[in-house]
C-alpha cells in the first residue's frame, strides 16, 4: 500500500489534524524529516481494517509500538499474525501492534473516531509537529472514572509528554514527542571566491546544506550531484557524465549512510567505493576534494568501531595516492545532525557552525 499527499491531506482533514508535516516538504525538512509522514493513527486504523476479512470484529485491547515514519509515496504493507499486527517497510517492522479482538461484533468505527482524537491532540499541540512513539488502548471500564471523559497531558521531560484520553468507547494512553527545528544560519555575503565552482555530493545531507550555504556567502557557484549511486551505475561512470563538461574547482563529499551504534553496518560502501571513483573520474581536471572524516579516529567510541574503521581505511587509501595532496582530510567531529537527531529532541555533538574551520582550512590549504 502506499499513501500519497491527496490520502494525508484527506486524513488532515477528517481529524482536524493539519500539522505541516503531513502535508509540505519544505516544513517537514526543517524537522530532520526527508518527506512528509503519513499519520500514525491512520496508519493504525489501515492496519486493523485490511488485515481482517470481517467487519464484525471488536477490539477489546490493543498495544501499539510505532518503530519509524512511513513518508509518503512508500510503499508498506501489514503482516497478520495470531495476537498482532506489523507494518513492514522493506520486511522491517515500523510498527508492531499486539491486539486482543472478539468476533461478531462491531466498534472498528468508534475506534477510527477515537485514534482521529488522538491525532488531532496531539498533531495540534503547542503548534509543535509531534509523533506518537507508543499507544496502549482498551475498553473503557464503566465501573471506574464514570462520569470522566476528556483528554490531559502530561509532560515527562524535555520534549516527551503522555496524553490520556478518555470517551464513551475506549480508554487510551500514548507517549508522544515533539520535534526540534534545525538550525538555522546567516552568513554575512563575502566574494572571496568569485571564479570558483563546487560540486557537493550529499544533497540531503545537513553537512552538504550547509557547506553550500557558506561557500555562497564567500562567493562560490553551487551545484548538488543529484543523480542516485548504486553500483551498478558508478561502475563504468555512468552516472557522472552529466557533469563532465562542468568547469568544478572543489568538490566536496558528504555522501553517507545513517551512523548507527552498535548495529551491524557495511559503511566502506559510501565511505570508500564511492568515493574513489568520484575522485577518479575528476581527478584529470585539477579539482580539489574535501574528504570528511572522524575526530572519533583520535578518540574511539564505543559503538561506532565499525564506522571509525571505515574512515581509516578511506584514510590510508587517500595517503597512498600520488594525487593526496589534491585531497583534504577533515576529521570532523560530532555534529547537530540528522545523522545524531533523535526523536527525544536532542542533539549529540557541536553546531554546524564548526564545518566553518574545516572548510576554511582546506580552501587556504589546498589553494
């Protein structure tokens, strides 16, 4: 299955929540977002309503983990299994829902108005875009609160904040966060570099973004490599021939797969095939190559030895050439991402504003 703008913008407007990052690219990019993202409730209610045959179905309980986003125009699907739902996203589970139902009865609906409720709360609060980590639901207990229906938050820490809500029909608990904005910059116009044109690998990379923004200040014309690199294409360098009659002085890689610790990841892919053959391809043209490293080589992390090994390989690989001296190794360190964002509103490591020193360094070095 898979959802587009019209099912979300639909989905807005039945439940009253019209948070912009259902709906625009440009809003849900500024909160680490690639896409807008489907909304959970809904995907919830879907889930339930194609994974039986019957209508007469009756939810009695259920529990509800939402893993990741789903962003529009993917495709998911729903795995059935005896006490449970899943949404799968490329067979990974994005949700998992276990559920208690009893048959020859109906509330299916009454549960579709209840989960739009707790979308619009929390969708709508403090016009924050927010999303729903996990929701526990059952039927509500007449002999208790009686007369209470309504809705109250609370809030936890930082950023994450519970909802109880309560109606005729179902009595629910969900632990939601609200996201935290970008960083946002202004770099005071200097035509430093008049005659100078990048090239940047890594258009969706808050590192490239923000490369381009500060070499524009100093004068430089930008372009985003904005092909897709598999290696199948890059093999024979297919996918650069677009960019082979561009008079580029620097490039600059940002191309990089999601730094995750401890799990189990092949990071040489982008870290080094890719980049030698980008190098190779432009090397005859007297370009200069910004090559981002890790401080992490310097100071080991745990759960990051894999990624760490991979930037020393990449390293040794580049000092061994006869053209090192036309690639420049920065060894970066950690910073406020959507590579280290998550979704408890923290960031892990420095401003953006350090990527300024390193390229600096390399532009005076190198030049």
């Amino acid at each position: 299955m898979i959802l587009d703008l019209k099912s979300n913008l639909k989905y807005s407007n039945l439940s009253g929540d019209r948070n912009k990052i259902h709906l625009s690219n440009e809003y849900a990019n500024k909160f680490h977002l690639k896409k807008p993202i489907n909304h959970g409730c809904n995907l919830l209610y879907l889930s339930i309503k194609h994974s039986f045959k019957s209508r007469n179905i009756f939810i009695k309980k259920l529990s509800a983990k939402f893993l990741k986003p789903v962003f529009i125009g993917e495709n998911f699907q729903f795995s059935k299994e005896k006490n449970s739902i899943n949404i799968l996203k490329k067979k990974k589970k994005i949700i998992k829902t276990k559920i208690l139902i009893l048959k020859e009865k109906n509330n299916l609906n009454k549960l579709n108005t209840h989960l739009k409720k707790i979308s619009n709360i929390v969708g709508n609060f403090q016009l924050k875009p927010s999303l729903i980590l996990n929701l526990d639901l059952s039927i509500k207990d007449s002999s208790k609160n009686k007369n209470f229906i309504g809705a109250k938050i609370s809030k936890i820490r930082k950023n994450l904040y519970t909802l109880s809500l309560k109606d005729k029909q179902f009595s629910s608990k969900c632990l939601f966060a609200t996201l935290v904005e970008k960083e946002k910059f202004q770099f005071i116009k200097k035509d430093i570099y008049k005659n100078k044109k990048a090239l940047i690998f890594g258009k969706n990379s808050d590192l490239g973004n923000f490369a381009a923004l500060y070499l524009k200040s100093l004068g430089f014309k930008i372009d985003y490599f904005d092909n897709y690199i598999d290696k199948k294409n890059i093999k024979n360098f297919r996918v650069f021939r677009d960019y082979n009659k561009s008079n580029y002085t620097h490039i600059f890689y940002f191309i990089s797969r999601k730094i995750e610790p401890f799990k189990i990841k092949n990071y040489d892919i982008e870290n080094i095939f890719y980049f030698k053959k980008v190098v190779q391809f432009f090397l005859n043209k007297n370009i200069k190559f910004f090559y981002p490293s890790t401080y992490f080589i310097n100071v080991p992390v745990a759960g990051y030895e894999r990624y760490i090994m991979s930037k020393k390989k990449a390293e040794l690989w580049i000092k061994k050439q006869k053209f090192k001296n036309q690639i420049f190794i920065a060894r970066i360190p950690q910073l406020k991402s959507s590579q280290t964002y998550n979704i408890f509103g923290e960031y892990s490591g420095k401003s953006l504003v350090s990527m300024k020193k390193f390229i600096n360094r390399f532009l005076k070095k190198i030049n």
